[in-house]
C-alpha cells in the first residue's frame, strides 16, 4: 500500500475530526506561521497620556513615538507518533462485529485515520493547555522530557493576579448580604481595555452563585452574545454559559481537563479560578518553522502542522507522525485579570 500524502493527512483531520478548546476558539482567534526556528511579534507599548489641549492656531507638536521592539520567542517542538504493525489490519478492530466485516486493506485505512485524529487531539490539547496558562498566568512554562525546562513571559503586572485571603475569600463572605459586584467591578478596573465576560471553574462558579444578589440580578434567559453563539454548540460538556450579570458581563464555567504523564486527570483551570477579559480579545496561536528535512526539501517551513507517513523495512511497521511548533502569544497580558477566589 502507498504512502499517504501530506495534503490526503491534512484532509483527514479537516474533515473528521471534531474538538472545539474553550480557550483557544474564545481569545486565540488568529494563526500565524514563521519559516524561522523562532516566533517574531512586534510590540508596541500603549500610552495612557490625554490628547493635550492647545491653541487651533499653534502648530500642533508631533507625538514621541513609544518603545518599539521586537519579541523573539522560540516554541517548543511536538511530534506525537505511532506505529501500525503488520499485525493489526488483520485483527478485528474495536466496535467491528465479530468475525469482522471490513477487509485488511479497509482496517488499515481505518488505522490510519484514527491515529491521525488521536494525534491531532493531543497537539490541540496541548495548545489549549498552553492558551490557559497564557491566560491564568500571563507566561507559559515548557517542560518535556529531553527538552530544557523554559519560561515564556508575557510580561503581565502582578497586580493582575490576586489571590483573595482570610474574611475576603468568597467562601468566608455571608451570602445574604454581600455582594460580589463591587469585586468584579475593581478587579475589572485593572485590565488594559474593557471586561465583558468571566470564565470560571465550577468551584468558583459554585460559590459566586451562592450570592443572593447574584441569584436575583443574573439574567439566564437572555442567550449569549459572544463569538461562542455563532461558533459550534458541542463544547463535549467541557464549557457552558451560564448567564448575563448586569449590563454586559457574561459569564462561562469551564470544566476541561486532561490526562498528565501519569495518566491522571487534571483540570486545565486551577480550583477556584476567576477571570476577567473580553471575547474580542486577539491572541495568536503561532507556530515556528517545521524541521524536518524532507518537508524543507518540498519547500515546506511555514505551516501548522506537517503529518507524514513512511515504511520502515525491518522491523517491517508502518509509521504516522505529526508534527507542530506551536506558541499560544498574548500580546497584552494585561487584557485579563485573574482571580484565586
């Protein structure tokens, strides 16, 4: 059996599979890809000075440009692979009848697409990872086995992250008399631009709800405004909206999770998160030049992803492998506000 292309892969995963990551379809809307080992991002600091008042007939004096710079951050690589032994298009394959109804040529077919779809979730869940860290804690931290612990930094202020103590925790406030608006409405008060939307985690959400003021104001019956009405409605049970506080803040519980090495499961938010941004928010998933030397040889360096698919003669197996350099970039880290309630 031939080889399956790079363009006949890329088309598999298009048209088969199906995951929609919260973080990465609400604030990371945008793609860029690089033929450089390394991601570039120009960074323009914002100034926060007023328009000075002057004289219609004195000549206006030209603005001091503000730092420029250009970012360089380096991805870390991925490159989920498997084998398909001789062995398996002959056996029965899961959810087949017994006896098998499919031919060795169409299990291996099947093989084939399945794998690809387990290996493009893997890197989609692992850039949803990298989206909520981005998010939660303004930096990225890569870690891998062979691969040099390294520190991406948003450069967020600390005031930006707030861990609540003692009498302001959530949970030690009377639910009868508090009212968490006047929290939301600071903490709002500290991003670069407006707040219209908070994500929580369902600890988070459990204890906001308690407040009466939050069960007499919350408007459930007014259907989101955000990207996320328009955008698929199966978030696979792992976000769910949950009404309009006030004017305009809409609020989300996010329940994902994932398997770490050791095959547990663990929540991609912290216990008892809150955060505070806006669903028009810009972050990029970018992605650094694919190394391998093949696909550099048919002019492939800038892309998203590289499958390919190769025989090797002894042992005699059948390899599929997908590869990605990607970088969740907030390029204002300060857009969001992060609560530990």
């Amino acid at each position: 059996m031939e080889t399956l292309t790079t363009n006949q892969m890329l088309g598999i995963t298009e048209k088969l599979f199906k995951f929609n990551p919260f973080f990465l379809m609400m604030f990371f809307p945008n793609e860029m890809t690089f033929e450089t080992e390394e991601i570039h991002f120009d960074k323009i600091s914002q100034s926060g000075k007023l328009a000075p008042f002057v004289s219609p007939m004195v000549a206006g004096k030209a603005n001091r440009k503000q730092g420029f710079a250009r970012e360089t951050l380096l991805p870390a690589y991925v490159k989920p692979k498997d084998i398909i032994n001789p062995s398996l298009p002959i056996k029965v394959k899961v959810g087949e009848k017994s006896g098998g109804t499919l031919s060795a040529a169409q299990r291996r077919q099947w093989w084939r697409t399945h794998l690809l779809g387990e290996q493009e979730l893997k890197i989609l869940r692992r850039e949803e990872w990298m989206a909520v860290q981005a998010v939660v804690t303004g930096k990225v931290m890569i870690v891998g086995e062979d691969y040099p612990a390294q520190e991406v930094d948003f450069k967020r202020d600390a005031g930006n992250n707030i861990t609540l103590v003692g009498a302001a925790k959530w949970a030690n406030c009377d639910i009868n008399t508090y009212d968490p608006t006047d929290d939301v409405e600071d903490w709002a008060m500290l991003a670069n631009g407006p707040i219209n939307i908070a994500v929580m985690d369902k600890t988070a959400w459990r204890l906001y709800k308690r407040f009466k003021v939050v069960k007499d104001m919350l408007k459930t019956d007014s259907g989101s405004r955000t990207k996320m009405e328009t955008g698929p409605k199966d978030l696979g049970m792992t976000a769910s909206y949950k009404g309009t506080f006030g004017a305009d803040l809409e609020i989300w519980v996010y329940n994902g999770q994932y398997e770490d090495d050791t095959g547990s499961k663990q929540p991609f938010l912290p216990d008892g998160t809150v955060i505070l941004g806006n669903d028009g928010y810009q972050g990029v998933r970018a992605y650094g030049a694919i190394q391998d030397a093949k696909a550099n040889d048919q002019g492939v360096f800038a892309a998203k992803r590289y499958p390919k698919n190769w025989f090797t003669d002894d042992p005699s197996v059948e390899n599929i492998m997908t590869q990605s350099a990607p970088l969740m970039v907030t390029e204002d880290a300060d857009a969001f506000v992060v609560i530990r309630i």
